[in-house]
C-alpha cells in the first residue's frame, strides 16, 4: 500500500541552504521508489492556520520504504541542511485502501 510523506515547512531561516537541500533532495527519493506528488510555496489555505510558507506531499510505495529513504545515510546529510535552514513538520501517512 502506498504511503505518503506530508512535509510542512513553516519557515525559512536560510534561503541558501534550503536551496540546497532542495536541489539534493530528489536524488535520494529515487533507491526508495519515492517521488513528489506536489510542491509548492504559499499553499492556499481552505480551513485553519496559519498556513505553512511551503508544503511537500512524497509517495513511496509503503511505509517501510518511506521509513527506509528517511534514515538512509543518502537522506542524512541532505535533512540536516533542511534541518539547519528550516523550521517544519514531517508527517508519514499510510495510504488510504476503502
């Protein structure tokens, strides 16, 4: 089943970095099978906030391989840069099978 990893940027401390960051990212996505469904700064919010400044959406093809790529010493070195450069919330979602 697949899964999927929400990742909710509320800010950015360091534009540079998270420049990098975002241009590694992808690359340690691929060994997992993960990919974007969506990113983009500004999401538009429906209901509540405050409004993250940026949102992520990740699929992978389970739970265990989204847990796999997060603690991959490829992904390591790449969260620390976001880490450093951001302030979020990363959330793993189970898909959903009706």
């Amino acid at each position: 089943m697949p899964a999927y990893v929400v990742a909710l940027i509320q800010s950015i401390s360091d534009p540079e970095t998270y420049k990098q960051y975002v241009g590694q990212v992808e690359a340690t996505l691929a060994p997992f099978g993960g990919r974007f469904l969506a990113r983009r700064p500004g999401p538009e919010t429906l209901e509540g906030g405050p409004a993250p400044s940026r949102a992520i959406i990740l699929e992978f093809p389970s739970e265990e391989k989204a847990r796999a790529w997060h603690a991959s010493p490829a992904y390591q070195p790449v969260m620390r840069l976001r880490q450093s450069a951001s302030q979020g919330t990363l959330l793993l979602l189970p898909g959903y099978m009706g």
